[in-house]
C-alpha cells in the first residue's frame, strides 16, 4: 500500500506521528543549522513509515483466524 492511501485512511494517527516527531527533532537538533525544512522530511518520513506499520499489523490481525 502507498504512503498517500494509508495517509488518507489514517489521517489522525498521521498527523499525530508527524507532529511529536517534528517537535522532538526541533528540539533535539535546537542551535543547529538545520533548516525546518529538513525537520518536517524527517517526521513525514517518520509518519509514513509508522503509518504503514500500524496498517500492516491491522490487517494481520484481521487475516488471524480463530479472532
């Protein structure tokens, strides 16, 4: 599945993910040259991956038989 389906059928989980992550990093990489740029690449990116995860397990648990 694409990072732009599980976007749209998890719009809050991604969001919430992108959000702590760009905040987290800010703050770890604060007094740095860092543009914010890159800030929020590394937390949609972050997103993506913690999205798809989230929508694998789902569908594992609902191909589990006996549940």
């Amino acid at each position: 599945m694409r990072v732009s389906e599980v976007r749209k059928k998890y719009p809050e989980f991604f969001a919430a993910i992108e959000a702590e992550v760009f905040f987290d990093v800010k703050d770890a990489l604060k007094g740095t040259a860092i543009v914010p740029k890159i800030f929020r690449r590394i937390a949609y990116n972050a997103a993506a991956v913690a999205t798809l995860e989230l929508h694998k397990v789902l569908v594992a648990c609902r191909k589990k038989p006996g549940r």
